[in-house]
C-alpha cells in the first residue's frame, strides 16, 4: 500500500470508542475519518473532540465511502462478529474490540470473511501489546523463569454493572488471551463457577481453572463486585516467578528469584530458594496506542497482527466453553 494517509473509521463511541477515536487521531499517516454512532446525543458529545471526523449513525454510510481503508468496532460485543463481517464483506479491514464474538461459530465466521476478503482482521486483545506482557512472554520463551508450572490472575473492582454480557465475557476476555498468548497452548480442560447477585442471569463473580495439555494448569479470579481494585497475574516457573501487576505505577513486572533447589548434601531433599526481586525496565507507551499503530502496520504490510482473528477465536472458545461450565 502506498505511504498516503490510511483513513479508519471508529464505530461505537460509547465507554471504549473515544479512545481508539483519540488514539488514531493522533498517529501520523492515519485520518480519522469518520465516527459513527446511533445515539445522535453520543455523538453530539464526542464530535467536539474530533473536528475534522465526519460524524453518522448510519454504518452503511460510512462503508459506502469508497476512499476508507477500515473500520475499528466498539461497540456491544453482541454486535461484534456480524458488524465485522459486513465491513469485510464491505472490503475494508477490521479492527474489532475483544472479544471477537459471543460464540465461536460466529467468531468463524468473521475469520472467513477475513480470508474471503484478502483483509486484515484484528482483535483488540489490549494486554498482548502491553509492554510489561511483551516483556514477560520473552522471559517466558528464554526460559528465564525455567519450565512453566502454574498461572493465576485476578481481576477484581466495584466496577461497572453491564446487561448484556457477564464477568466472565467482560473481564476474561483480557486475561484468557494472556493465558493462552504466554502458554501457547489451548486448554484441554475449562471449568468454571460463578454466582448472580445483581441481575438475574448475570454473574457478577466467576472462579475458572483451565489445565494444558503440558501440565500447566491457570486460575483466574474475575468479579466487578469487590471490595478491591486488582489486575495481577501471577506466573510460578521452576527456576522463578513473576507478577506483572498493572494497578503499580512502577515496578509492574517483577521477576523473583524464588523456588526449590535440590540440596546437594541429601539425595532427593530440597531447600527453598529466595533471592533477589528484580523490576525490569518498562517502557510506559500506552498500550493502547501501541494497539492502534500495529493495526496499521498491517493494513500498510500486510502482515498477520499478533491477536489475529484466530487468535480472537480460541479466545471465544474458551470462554465459550467455560460459560457452559457456568451454566451446567
């Protein structure tokens, strides 16, 4: 492609659109384009922010427009899988924000589409491009940490109340797709357990175990009704551990120099290990930019984004697979 402008549309400008809308506002070589909303008071609000946008409610508007190279979605994640087949279809590239869809027959469909149009399809799973993640996935591959053995994480808040989508939906999304993305794996057992306090219907709270066909095994304590604000993962290898805590200011990854040694003195005794803590350097760009220009990247190379569609479909299928064992 060449090295004009690529120009992008953001479609959904409720919590979550705004920032994408900022982001590729502000990233050389891309125009923000178009915003497009059905709410006309939504867009009311959020066209001062954005002048040179053109502003809709209508989605069949903005993929008319034969000059627009593609579309980033925020919107309902019901929505999600049909909207980006139509911009596909439409012939533009799709960013969509995780997850991909709420069934993995219909996250193959939006593959499909991807690989029918020859376009790229991205996923906006935000914490892959997180510098600290992107730094512990190159400990993990350096086998800095030893042999891999468990990973829980926990993503707790009184947090915001939704309606059509659960804890589990909501707030899994981000850690399964860090789960699967440092493990590599895709689980070959899910289980989960959960309870409705606020709606009928809607798990406010959700525990999930997932097991790999490796050995390793991952837990996940996911609740927007909680008396703290937490978002750590925790990563126990046989030589180290590490946490990677996003709430910190500084210090969110941290690499302890913790285990059991084979006591050389005694056949098949060991000794606890407990050395140094060490916070590597972490660059503080925003992820989320980070996000927005590898999806352009792609657009302009043609090159595979790190959450792809296929990545954004075994998100799905797991999280498909651990509603079930919420429901059952």
């Amino acid at each position: 492609m060449s090295e004009r402008s690529l120009r992008i549309a953001v479609v959904g400008l409720g919590y979550w659109g705004p920032n994408l809308a900022r982001n590729f506002a502000a990233i050389s070589g891309c125009e923000l384009a178009w915003c497009c909303d059905p709410s006309e008071s939504v867009r009311e609000r959020v066209a001062p922010r954005f002048p040179r946008a053109r502003f809709t409610g209508d989605l069949d508007e903005v993929l008319a427009d034969p000059a627009l190279d593609a579309v980033a979605l925020a919107s309902p994640v019901p929505t999600h899988a049909e909207l980006a087949v139509r911009v596909l279809e439409a012939g533009k590239h799709c960013f969509v924000e995780k997850p991909l869809a709420t069934s993995a027959a219909d996250a193959e469909a939006a593959v499909a589409a991807a690989e029918r149009a020859g376009k790229v399809l991205m996923v906006g799973h935000l914490l892959e491009y997180h510098p600290a993640v992107v730094r512990l996935k190159e400990l993990l591959d350096d086998q800095r940490l030893g042999p891999l053995y468990y990973v829980y994480g926990k993503r707790l808040n009184l947090g915001q109340l939704r309606a059509d989508e659960n804890a589990l939906w909501s707030l899994g999304a981000h850690d399964v797709s860090v789960v699967l993305h440092l493990i590599g794996e895709e689980p070959e057992e899910c289980l989960a357990q959960g309870a409705c306090y606020v709606r009928p219907g809607v798990q406010d709270v959700a525990f999930c175990y997932l097991r790999f066909p490796s050995g390793i095994v991952a837990h996940l304590h996911l609740s927007w009704l909680d008396p703290h604000k937490e978002r750590r993962l925790t990563v126990v290898g046989a030589r180290r551990m590490a946490t990677f805590d996003d709430m910190l200011i500084e210090g969110k990854l941290a690499l302890y120099d913790k285990g059991f040694d084979e006591d050389a003195r005694s056949w098949g005794e060991y000794i606890a290990r407990s050395g140094d803590i060490f916070c590597p350097r972490i660059s503080n760009a925003e992820p989320l930019r980070i996000e927005c220009e590898h999806f352009l990247d792609c657009v302009r190379t043609g090159a595979t984004p790190r959450s792809d569609g296929h990545s954004g479909l075994r998100v799905v299928r797991v999280l498909e697979r651990l509603q079930r064992s919420l429901e059952s």
